[in-house]
C-alpha cells in the first residue's frame, strides 16, 4: 500500500491486514475493536497481554506478546500507540517497507469521518461524559457507534461499531496534540486547563490546538459557561451553545441537589424547564457533565423525557468514584483523578457523601506533571482530613531529581495541611491507610497508575475485619495493620494484619473457630515484653485478649485465678493485700499471666509453674479445657502445651506470710532488678541460660556489652539484655543476637538458644 492513501475510505470501506503496535492499552484495544467489527484481518503486538487483548482474541484478533517485525510482514497498515518508541521493530520495519504508520488518533479520526462525528475534549471528565453522550444517544434510539478510553460496564465495550446509525461519539485525547486531526459535526468541550506540560509549553500551546479543533468542526460546538478558559476559546466560534450553572448558560440546572451517590436538579433550556433529571454519579462537576450531554442530546432531536430517564440509568465508568466498599462502618472509594482541579471535584464530593472523616491515598503520575504543578497539587487536599502519598507512578516517563512524592508532601504541608505524611514503597499504603481508619470513614484513591490495587487490598482485609469486628462485639476492638512496635517492649516490629482485643473466653473461642475456618494464622500476643517481631510484621489475626475478663485478678482462700491478661506485677500486690507469700518474685517480670504461662517465665530463683495449681485454655477448636498442675508437662522456660492451644486464665497458690515478709521480699525483687537490669526498652533476657555459665555473665566475659548494630546495642548493664536505643529495626535485632551466638559458639563453644520468641515475616 502506498502512502498517500484516503484512510477513512481504506479503514471504514474497504477489508485490509492491520497491525496494531502496543495493542493492550485501553486506547489501543479500543481500535483494535472497531477494526475488527469492521471486517478487518486484524493482528496486534504487546509486551504484557490484558483483559482487553484476551476478549478481543476471541473476536478474531491474532495476538503477540513480543514485537516482531515477521509477525507484521502481512500487515498493510501499521497503527501505533504514542507510548511505543521510534525504534520498534515492527514500526522501524515497516517504514523501511514503505508501508503507511499511523498514530491512534490518526487511526480513530479516519473512521470517525465516516460518520458523524462528536468529539468530547476537555481536561477532566471525558471518558464520563464521552460514555453518557453513546448511552443517552443509544437510549435515544440513534445507534451511535463510539470510542471511549475507560471500560464502561453500561455499554458494553469501550469501543463499538453500530452499522445502523448516523453518528460516532468519540473521546478526544488532548495529551500529544492529535485533537487537531479531528473534523467533527459537533465537539463538546468541557473544560481547558493547564495540563501535560510535557508536551505543550504553556496554556497558549495548548488554546491553539483546541482552536483549530473548533476551526475544523462544522456543527455545533457544546461548551461548559462555568469554565472560564472554555468560554473564552469557544465563545467567538459560530453555532456555539453554551451549558452550565450559571445563569448565562444556553443550557442550565437549577435546584441542584447533592445527594451521596447521585444529584438531583430542573433543567431549563433558556427560559423554558424541559423538566427535572436524576444522575446516579456524585458531584457537580458530573451535574456539569450530564447538561452538556442533555444539550448534546437536545439538539440532535432526543426528546428530554428519553434523555431523563436514560440518565438515571446510567452508571460511571470504571475508576470514577467507583465504590470498592460500603458499610455502614466505612466507604472505600476509587477514582482516577490526578490533576488537581480533578482531585479538588472528587475530594468535594468525598466530603458531601456525609461520612465522619475522609482518608486519602494519592499517587501522582508523572513527573512532568507533578513538578509543573506542585504547588497546585499543594492546595487540593484541603477536604481530605489524612493524606497519605506515594511515589510517582512515571507511565513511560523517567524519574526526574527532586520529584518524588515528598515533593508533593512539603507542598502540601507547606500549604497548612497537618494529616500528611509520605508512604515510599507503594505496597505499603494500604497499610498506613488502613491503620487510620475510625468507623465512619471514607477512604478514596486517587492517580491514574496502580494505587486503586492498594484499595483493593484494603477492601478485601476490611471483609475479613468487619467479620471479626463482629465476633468481639463493641466492648473488643479490631484494628486494621497495627504496628506491633506499639506492642512489644522491645519496640520493633512490622503491623499486625488484623489486631483483635476480644474480652471475654467466648469471643476468643469464637475467634479460634472463624480463624480455622478460613484458614488464617492467629498469634496470640500478650504484653510483648518476651517477642521480637520481624519488620515485615505478622500476617493474619494477632489476638490480644485484655480487658474485660482477661484481666481479672480472683482470690479464693490461698488461690489467686488471674486472667491471661493480668499483669505479673498485680498479682504480686494483690497477693500482698491477701496476706499471701510466695508470689513476690512476680513482680520483676514485665509481662502477663500468658506469656509467664507460655515460657515458664521466672526471676529471683522462681518459675511460674512451681506456683500453678491449674490452667483454663482452649484448644484449637475452641472447646474450654481445665487442667491441674500434676497433668501438665513443664520445662524451664518452655511449656509445649501452648503451643497448639490458647491459655484463658490460671490459678496459682500463694502461702500466707507476715506482711512484713512478704514486703520485704517485693523490696528484694525491686532491687535487684534496679541494680542489675537496664531501664532502657528491652524484651528482657534474651538467651536462656545454658548449664555452663548464666548467658548475662558469658556475653560480659566475652567483651560485648555495648557493642551495637544500628540502634540496637547490648546493655551496658546486664549482658543478656538488648536495648533499643530508639528507631531500632527487627533486622538490626537478629543481627546482634548472630554475632553473640558466633562469638560463643566459637570463643567458648557453647550453642545459645535465644529464650525471646522471634515472629513473624522480614520486611
Ligand atoms: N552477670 C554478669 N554480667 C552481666 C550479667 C550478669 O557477670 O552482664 C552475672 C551476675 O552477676 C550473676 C549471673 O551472671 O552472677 C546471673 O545474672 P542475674 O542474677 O542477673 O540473673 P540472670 O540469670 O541473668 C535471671 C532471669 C531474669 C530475671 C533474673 C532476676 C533467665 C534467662 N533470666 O537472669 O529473667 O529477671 O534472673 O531474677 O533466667 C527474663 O527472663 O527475661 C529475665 C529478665
């Protein structure tokens, strides 16, 4: 085929072979549709396949997941996307051949100039407003064929030829220029702003092209009067027909009601009301929208009552405030937005949808654009009340020095925001986000790369969250990716994926049940004070039974029944007010009844077990079980039982003693533990002492107190405690405790077993 072809006669008249370069991305696949509903032979190359390039495989597309030139050597036409290089094998090959190469813009015009053409460009809200102009013409009985650059559910396909009718509704692409192929009837223009400064210069680029786009459409030009950059390009055209709120506007909406998901409002055209609309889209700037495509519609002869009640019908196009999640608890909402006139629009109508508090994740795409307009991007988030950012999604730019998400973070903290904080590796937002949330909270994502996947994660661990929100009822509480450097007294630690804090012996036997059922791993965690979390945290349910029953202390004669929550400490002061002896050594330990139980815990020359006259606990199908201290199998500082099965309190014997005794004795522990332990943050002893030689006395003689990695250091005090000097990692941790084991192993060849239980995944 030669080059000076007409190409709407060869792409809407004829049956050719068309390649298509880069044919996955949702503009691409758009045209690849059209072409093959066209009768075309149709073949397409991409690195990476999609839900698109699968669907259309089954309407006859023949598909490569490689670009080579051989695949396209039938191919008469080449059509490519603007993201593929010059240097494409196929593209490169095929101008040596003197085959014809066109643009995807080039490609939709030629067929759009078959028909009737309706152009919708504009800044922000294309593909909506694209979408309902095909939907409310198709209600309208017009058969429109159309091309738009997001999947809509309600019509179909994002793109489609219709035999039968006169009229193409297109979404025009302002981002390279091409807007300025096109030769519609009609253009729809719904906003001009600055945008992709990376490939216009200034504003004044940017009004040119729109300018010739009008000097090219040869019916009517439908522009919004409330946008001030608009009405002064469009104004002067001829045929021009105005919509909007303001009063001017050839096409108006009065008594707008804003409602959660949809608006409510009278339309007038001049001084006459046509009648009144109901959108189910939230927001103005959708009212806005929906007047253009009434006005659009209006003109081309579509009664207002078919245009009313096709509206109510119509639903958003994906990743326009797309619900993800609705409880009455929390609202998880995806959108698209990612200029800050967009981001401003769907933060207002985030805000009016009622909820307590707006939570927002924001990624910003590309680093032309987030450098051009940082300081914008510094004043959009006024309506969310926490921000969390990421770093810039580069579509097919590279990274530029200094434009990072923190850019966007200083700015906006510049601008007086005090909720902003700044979340680096994207598989970690989800996380920061989810551990803010309070019921009645809306969550919405925003950029147009990858972060509605990180809502996505936080809806499907919401389900999970709710349902054990649920079993602790509202005395428990559930938390969403806790830190457990909260937890611990060592203070590291990555989150928690569901944090639970049930009360009672029923909501943890309840728990138990749900968790085995759905297969997720449950920790149990009580003060922390033996646990050295990994930095990537614990997957799954950590159970936190406190509160409520767990932590009540019981005296009955010589016995003391304390819940698994109870703190050691308190049993060795309410043993005190009873006159019972025996339990002073209780108070050194920093941790609870559960974790003294789990570990066989001890200080001052005492273990747990020699006090324990019975144990509660459930087994892993959550059935209660009492046992007496003769049936229970004990080791120093282990008790295997525990280990399958969940402690719910325990019974211990004191012996009455003189008060003066037993005071005595607390002073004894209290000074011990003040002359030989550090006061720094700690998780206590962390190696069980070998036979040989107490492990605190063996790390003193080999010459490593005080030797540190990072901010983890061994106490100066007492050998056998780590402190966090602050900041501390989990990696930091375990790396201190390999080079104590090295050095002992081969200094004084003795194995140290760390008596600390170390959980959980690296970061
Ligand atoms: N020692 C040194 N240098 C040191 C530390 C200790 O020479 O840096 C010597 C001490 O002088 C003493 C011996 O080592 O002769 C043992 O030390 P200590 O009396 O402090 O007792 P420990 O065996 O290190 C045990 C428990 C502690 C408990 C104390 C006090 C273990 C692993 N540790 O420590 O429990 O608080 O007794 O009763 O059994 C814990 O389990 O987390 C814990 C802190």
């Amino acid at each position: 085929m030669t080059k000076d072809i007409d190409l709407a006669k060869f792409l809407t008249q004829e049956r050719h072979d068309i390649h298509l370069v880069g044919v996955a991305g949702s503009g691409m696949s758009g045209i690849a549709g059209l072409l093959l509903q066209l009768g075309h032979q149709v073949s397409g190359s991409d690195k990476s396949d999609s839900l698109e390039t699968d669907r259309l495989q089954t309407l006859g597309l023949k598909f490569y997941q490689q670009h080579r030139a051989a695949d396209a050597r039938d191919a008469e036409l080449v059509v490519y996307s603007s993201a593929i290089k010059k240097d494409n094998p196929i593209l490169k090959s095929a101008q040596e051949n003197g085959k014809r190469t066109v643009r995807r813009a080039e490609a939709l015009a030629a067929i759009m100039a078959a028909k009737r053409g309706i152009l919708v460009v504009g800044m922000h809200g294309k593909t909506t407003t694209s979408a309902m102009s095909a939907h409310v013409l198709r209600a309208g009985g017009l058969h429109p064929s159309h091309y738009v650059g997001g999947e809509i559910p309600i019509l179909g396909t994002n793109a489609h030829w219709d035999g039968r009718g006169e009229f193409f509704v297109a979404e025009g692409d302002e981002s390279d220029g091409t807007i300025a192929l096109f030769h519609p009837e009609h253009a729809l223009v719904l906003n001009i702003e600055e945008e992709h400064l990376d490939f216009y210069a200034d504003l004044t680029a940017i009004e040119k092209v729109f300018r010739q786009l009008l000097a090219q459409t040869t019916g009517k030009v439908f522009y919004c009067a409330d946008e001030p950059n608009a009405t002064r390009i469009c104004r002067s055209s001829d045929r021009v027909i105005c919509y909007g709120l303001s009063d001017e506007a050839d096409y108006r909406a009065t008594d707008i009601e804003l409602r959660d998901f949809s608006s409510a409002f009278s339309v007038y055209r001049g001084k006459e009301k046509l009648g009144e609309a109901v959108l189910n889209v939230p927001g103005e700037h959708n009212v806005r929208n929906a007047l253009g495509v009434i006005a659009l519609a209006t003109e081309l002869g579509v009664v207002f009552e078919k245009i009313a009640k096709s509206l109510t019908k119509f639903q958003h196009a994906r990743r326009r405030f797309e619900i993800k999640y609705d409880s009455p608890r929390f609202l998880l909402v995806d959108d698209y937005g990612h200029h800050p006139t967009e981001i401003k629009a769907t933060l207002k109508t985030a805000r009016s949808v009622g909820r307590k508090r707006v939570l927002t994740m924001f990624q910003p795409h590309r680093y032309s654009r987030t450098k051009a307009l940082r300081k914008e991007f510094g004043r959009a988030f006024d309506q969310a009340d926490r921000v969390v950012i990421t770093d810039v999604y580069g579509s097919n730019e590279s990274p530029m020095p200094g434009v990072t998400g923190q850019l966007v973070v200083d700015e906006i903290a510049a601008h007086g925001h005090c909720g902003v904080s700044y979340q680096p590796r994207l598989e970690w937002v989800h996380r920061d986000v989810g551990n803010l949330l309070e019921s009645g909270d809306l969550v919405l994502s925003l950029g147009a790369g990858n972060i509605h996947e990180q809502l996505s994660i936080l809806a499907a661990d919401l389900v999970i969250a709710e349902k054990l929100k649920e079993i602790v009822g509202e005395g428990g509480d559930v938390r969403l990716y806790e830190p457990l450097s909260k937890h611990t007294t060592l203070r590291v630690g990555g989150p928690a994926q569901f944090w639970v804090e049930p009360r009672n012996e029923t909501a943890l036997s309840e728990l138990i049940r749900f968790c085995r059922r759905d297969n997720l791993p449950l920790f149990v965690i009580g003060r922390g004070s033996n646990l050295l979390v990994r930095d990537g945290g614990i997957r799954g349910v950590v159970v936190h039974p406190s509160g409520g029953d767990f932590d009540k202390i019981d005296i009955h004669g010589n016995e003391i029944t304390a819940g698994v929550g109870a703190k050691l400490k308190e049993i060795a002061y309410a043993a005190r007010a009873a006159d019972l002896g025996g339990l002073e050594w209780m108070e050194g330990i920093p941790g609870a009844v559960g974790g003294a139980l789990r570990m066989n815990a001890g200080a001052m020359g005492a273990q747990t077990f020699e006090k324990v006259v019975r144990v509660r606990y459930l087994d892993g199908e959550g059935n209660a079980h009492d046992k007496n201290r003769d049936e229970l199998e004990v080791h120093y500082r282990h008790f295997p039982l525990l280990e399958q099965n969940f402690a719910v309190s325990a019974t211990f014997r004191g012996s009455p003693a003189p008060r003066e005794q037993i005071e005595s004795r607390l002073r004894e522990s209290q000074e011990k533990r003040r002359t030989t332990q550090p006061i720094a943050k700690s998780a206590g002893c962390i190696f069980k002492n070998p036979e040989k030689c107490p492990a605190g006395k063996l790390v003193d003689e080999l010459g490593l107190k005080n030797s540190s990695v990072g901010k983890a250091r061994v106490s100066e005090v007492h050998g056998n405690f780590i402190v966090n000097d602050g900041g501390a990692t989990a990696t930091e941790m375990l790396e201190l405790i390999d080079r104590i084991k090295q050095a002992a192993k081969t200094k004084r060849g003795i194995e140290l077993e760390t008596e600390v239980q170390i959980v959980g995944e690296p970061a």
